[in-house]
C-alpha cells in the first residue's frame, strides 16, 4: 500500500484487519436484507451491495495471503458499505426536514 508514495509496512494486513470488521459488523444489515431476499427468490438493492462488497472482500483476502502482486480492494469494498449506511441514516432525517417546509 503505497498512497502519496509513503510506504507503510504490512499495509495490506492493515487493511485486511481494518476491513473486515466494517464488512461484516456494519454491513450485518445489508447481508440480512440481501438474504431475506434470496429466501423470497427476489433481489433488492441490498442484494447487489452484498454481492459486489463480497467479490471484493473475498478477491482481497485471496490475494493479501496467496498473491499480494495482483493487489486489493479492501477500501472500496469498506467505502461501499460505510456510505450505503450512512445514507440510510441520513436519508430520514433529510426526509423529515425536506416535509417540515
């Protein structure tokens, strides 16, 4: 992991330890919806998030331990499921804003 050519040691287990509990303890929600709609034989949007989030999660693990030269994609697998919750918090209370006008 290199970003502005500063080189950190480990930077990829880093990124692996500071990953995985963002995807699977923050993204719980997103996987449960997603199953719930795999259980009705139906997708949703959560459904796409899951599975674009864990192609991601589960090729950096693949490559972190067995071929570190092919590079990751923890962060934006990370990035994906923070902003996908930050805008199910957030979209209420714009919402409730937005009808108080």
């Amino acid at each position: 992991m290199m970003p502005l050519k500063v080189y950190v040691p480990h930077g990829s287990f880093i990124l692996f330890l500071l990953a995985t509990p963002v995807q699977f303890i923050v993204g719980y929600d997103i996987y449960r919806s997603a199953w719930v709609a795999l259980r009705n034989k139906s997708a949703n949007m959560d459904s796409l998030i899951a599975l674009g989030t864990t192609a991601a999660y589960m090729f950096s693990v693949y490559t972190v331990f067995f071929r570190p030269e092919l590079g990751q994609y923890f962060e934006a697998s990370a990035i994906l499921i923070t902003f996908v919750i930050l805008e199910d918090i957030l979209r209420p209370r714009l919402k409730a804003r937005l009808l108080k006008r």
